[in-house]
C-alpha cells in the first residue's frame, strides 16, 4: 500500500529543479523552530488523526460559509 510519502516522493521525480527549490523553500519554513510541549505534540497528533479521517471543512465549502 501506498503512503502520502511514497506518492510525495515519486511527485517530487517529476519535477524541475526551480519547482524542487520551491517545494524545498516552502518544506523548510514548515520545520518547528521550537520544541513543543507534550499537550502541543499531543493536539498536532490528534489534528493530523483527523485529517487523515476527512474530518475537516474543504476550502470551497469554507469560502461559501463565509
């Protein structure tokens, strides 16, 4: 079976190395720059749970509500 880091792996293959440099820019801004409590680690854990389940509001029916 696949994983998300599989696929992000083989898209990361296709792409050219201006792309890569961007993805690269945009992954490294998302590394913590501190280290989180256990209570943080534990409500980031329980998010990542819930998108993987499809438990969150799509951006187009976001956009709507608003």
């Amino acid at each position: 079976m696949s994983t998300i880091r599989d696929d992000l792996k083989q898209l990361i293959d296709t792409l050219s190395e201006r792309q890569i440099l961007a993805l690269w820019r945009v992954a490294a801004s998302m590394k913590p720059s501190e280290t989180l409590t256990p209570e943080e680690a534990a409500r980031v854990d329980q998010a990542l749970r819930e998108i993987e389940a499809g438990d969150f509001v799509d951006w187009q029916d976001l956009k709507r509500a608003l």
